[in-house]
C-alpha cells in the first residue's frame, strides 16, 4: 500500500529562486506537449508519443536560444512533467469512454504562472537524498531545511515539492509501506468490537454505543476573520504589492481552517480504526446536499474527507469497513424490533415507535440500524445480522375472509 507523508520545507531565498526555476520550468514543457497533442489534433494526426515529445521538448529545446534555460533545473523534473500530460489525457479518455468512476474528466489544460499551487516531483533517478543533519537534497536546488514532524517508516520512492496558495512549501514523499509491520504497530483490539457510525451536522458524528462527537465547525468559527480579510482584499488595487499581501492572508486564514478539519479528521478516524475491528458508515450523497441551503455547513464538516481516512486506514491496518447504500431507511426502522415508521422532518430529534412504544434519539438510532445493516451487529466478520422480525399486531392477525383453501392452493 503506498501512502503520503508530507512535511513542511523552510528554502532559503536562493533556493526559493531555484525552486521558482524549477516550477517554470515543469509548467512550459507541460503546456509544450498540451500544444502539441492540441495541434496534432487539428490536423488530424496521430498523436506525438512520449519519447517523441521528451525528445523534441526537452533534449532538442535546450539546445535552442529560446528554450536553453531549461538546462538550469533537473532534467527528471521535466520528465515527470511529461508523464503528467501522458496521465492528464488517459484519464480524459477513459473518462470519455466510461471507464474511469466518478465525475468526468475534462481534456488537459495549459497551466499558467498565476496558478495559486506549484508542484515538481523528484523520481529515485534523480539522485535526491537526505543528508545526515536532516536536510532534504535536491538537484539543482541545495539542501533544504525539513520540519520532521515523524519518522519516515521506509525508504520513500519519491519526492514532490509543492507550493500552495498560503505561500508554504511541503515535501510529499511516497512510502511503499508492509502490511505485517503496519498491523504489528497496534494492538489488536476485541473481535466482536464493531461500530455504526451515523454522520451529521449538529454532531459531526453519533456512534451505536451512544457516543455524540460535536461539530467542531471550523469554518463558522473562522467566519468573522474570513470576512475582514475578505474585505481588506476587495479594497486593494489590481496588480499592486498590497493586493498581493491580503491575496496571501486570506489563503493563509483558509488554511488554517482546512489545516484544523484535517487534524480534526485523523484524530477520531485513528482513534475508531483503533479501538474497533469493524466500522461501518453511510454513504452520503454530498454534492445533492452540496447543493442545498445547507451547503456551507455540509462543505465546513468535510464528511467525504473524513471516510476516506476511515477507508485507507481500515485496509492498512487490517480492519473491516463497511460503507452501506444511502437509500437505506436508517432514520425510519426501529433499531429494537425493526417497525418502519416513514420518513420524518430533520427537526423531529426523537420518536417514539409504534409497535413497542420505545423511545429513541434520532441520530443514536440511525447509528445502530447503520451497524445492523452492514452485518456487524453480533459479529464484526461480516454474519449478515439484521432488525428481528415484527410481531403481527392484533388486529392484523387471522386471514382477513380469505378462504383457506385458497391460500393453501
């Protein structure tokens, strides 16, 4: 399983220069071979291979007047760029042929220098290495200071450095990590502990056992600051040095939103993904409620970020996941005897059931009807366990005048 251990990165200003170079660099010989698939397209051609494109972009372009300054940077960097346009276009077409989940994939577009975030990406051929003292040694570009915040637990095969809209630069390695050493980092916890897991807006979550986890709402928090930066930047003129400084604040103010929901989301999918052998959720269907009135809060909770950090970190330490359909009646079936009530309005926050009189909390309910369907009710191996059947009522007992021969034929 391969993952992404990223660290912040402090350059010096020479090596900001450098770093600069390097990002110009990656983002012409991209935009080179965008232009290129884009022309042969025109006149209808078949479309220029890599080896074709890295050798008239790159190895023929450094030797021109126009384009010699490519020799300033690493020559893995501009490859990698290459490799980008050649994924960029295969995703495009299997999207167009249906091949590829999810939303579709529009054809490649030409970057350009105002673009907020900045990436190049260092292969093992690149000779990159850590030094001694903890320094990331790049190409071209020096030794860089790394802000370890862990220990690399393998030799990463890559390294990207990326710039982001807030000004920051990170190194993004990509660790090819042991199944048997990841399970042997915690203990195995009880294999009947499974957990429903019903996700929402007044709690960010409600758990089978009972457990209420608030919203943090990070974003409403941050509001009021949002909107003074907001404003400060609206009132600057285009292209100044000043407009500049408020564009980097209020991406910093961003960032230290995203920055919190993202802890926010380690933190409890670690703690359940530990403490659990089974966990099952609900598939949500976010961007229909993206699309509602309450989209800044459904966006501010970050659902679909959360249960990606469930699913990945499930597989890497060898628990189960189960995500079950969003048609399922969570909100209307009694978790206790499994009487469905119908729909009811999001302000109705308990309910009484019908058939036997139990009192329940809306959301604890939908939690334990989400653990019931997902099979992890009596066992965490996946037994399919659900709702006991309903006794028949008095008054719908008996065949109701029907002959019995009738039914018996």
């Amino acid at each position: 399983m391969q993952l992404r251990y990223a660290f912040r990165l402090y350059p010096e200003p020479g090596q900001r220069a450098a770093l600069a170079r390097a990002f110009g660099c990656a983002r012409v010989v991209f935009n080179d071979a965008v232009r290129a698939r884009e022309d042969a397209r025109t006149a209808q051609e078949p479309y220029p291979s890599a080896a074709v494109l890295s050798q008239q972009l790159i190895t023929r372009a450094k030797k021109t007047s126009e384009r010699c300054w490519l020799a300033e940077v690493s020559s893995v960097v501009l490859q990698q760029a290459l490799r980008d346009v050649e994924a960029a276009y295969k995703n495009f077409f299997a999207s167009l042929k249906g091949e590829r989940k999810g939303k579709r994939v529009g054809a490649p577009r030409f970057r350009s220098r105002k673009d907020t975030r900045q990436a190049i990406r260092f292969t093992a051929n690149a000779r990159w290495k850590i030094t001694g003292g903890g320094r990331l040694s790049l190409p071209k570009i020096g030794d860089v200071q790394v802000k370890w915040s862990r220990i690399l637990p393998a030799v990463p095969s890559s390294v990207t450095v990326i710039l982001d809209a807030a000004g920051r630069y990170f190194a993004s390695f990509v660790i090819d990590t042991d199944p048997d050493t990841d399970r042997a980092r915690w203990t195995e916890p009880d294999p009947e502990a499974a957990i429903g897991i019903d996700l929402g807006l007044v709690h960010f979550a409600v758990l089978s056992d009972g457990t209420k986890i608030d919203s943090p709402r990070f974003l409403r928090r941050a509001e009021k600051k949002l909107k003074k930066a907001q404003r400060e930047l609206s009132r600057k003129q285009k292209g100044s040095k000043n407009r500049a400084k408020a564009r980097l604040k209020v991406a910093r103010a961003h960032a230290a939103v995203a920055d919190a929901r993202k802890e926010f989301h380690h933190q409890l999918s670690t703690k359940l993904i530990r403490e659990n052998q089974a966990v099952a959720v609900e598939d949500l269907a976010v961007s229909g409620l993206a699309r509602t009135r309450l989209a800044k809060s459904v966006h501010d909770v970050g659902w679909s970020q959360f249960v990606t950090m469930l699913e990945y970190k499930a597989k890497r330490y060898g628990r189960t996941f189960v995500k079950i359909g969003r048609f399922e009646p969570t909100s209307q079936v009694c978790s206790t005897c499994g009487h469905r009530d119908g729909p009811k309005p999001l302000y109705v926050r308990e309910w009484t059931c019908p058939a036997c009189d139990t009192l329940h909390d809306r959301d604890h309910n939908a939690a334990i009807n989400v653990k019931q369907a997902a099979g992890l009710a009596a066992s965490a191996c996946g037994a399919p366990v659900r709702p006991g059947l309903v006794p028949a009522q008095r008054e719908e007992t008996g065949s109701h005048g029907i002959p019995t021969r009738t039914c018996a034929a």
